[in-house]
C-alpha cells in the first residue's frame, strides 16, 4: 500500500521584512528628485529629466531582485501527516 504524502505551500513575508527595503528605495528616490531640482534651476533642465529618469530605472531592478529573493527566502513547502 503507497500513502501519498501531501506538501503545504507556507510563506511567513511580513511587512518588517520589507520595510527596510521600501525605505531604501524612498530615500533614493527623494536624492534623485533632490538631484533633477537642483539641476533644473541650473538651466539644464533636459539633464535633470534624464538625471531622474535613469536613477529610477537603474534602482527598480535591484528593488525588484530584493523583494522577490526576500519573497523566496519566506516561502517553504512543509509535508503534511
């Protein structure tokens, strides 16, 4: 006789996890906002725009690596009885 076992999917993510990570990421971009606005009124203001834009991009990706590897850390497969 074969008795299937079973596996529970559990993830134990809680907001404490991530909240250091969120704040990193606001930091970054209040600097790049702080960045556009101080080249803005330096009469470059297509360098500021491009500034801002390419610090957004270039962070999202490593904010999107940090939130799925600490998604991936909390999620186990637990066998059942």
């Amino acid at each position: 006789m074969v008795s299937e076992k079973g596996y529970t999917l559990r993830c134990t993510l809680t907001f404490g996890d991530i909240y250091a990570q969120i704040l990193i990421w606001i930091l970054v971009i209040m600097a790049s906002l702080a960045a556009g606005l101080a080249l803005m009124g330096a009469t470059k203001p297509v360098l500021a725009l491009v500034g801002v834009g390419l610090i957004l991009v270039l962070s999202l990706p490593f904010l999107l690596f940090a939130f799925t590897t600490t998604l991936l850390n909390h999620i186990s497969f637990e066998p059942t009885n």
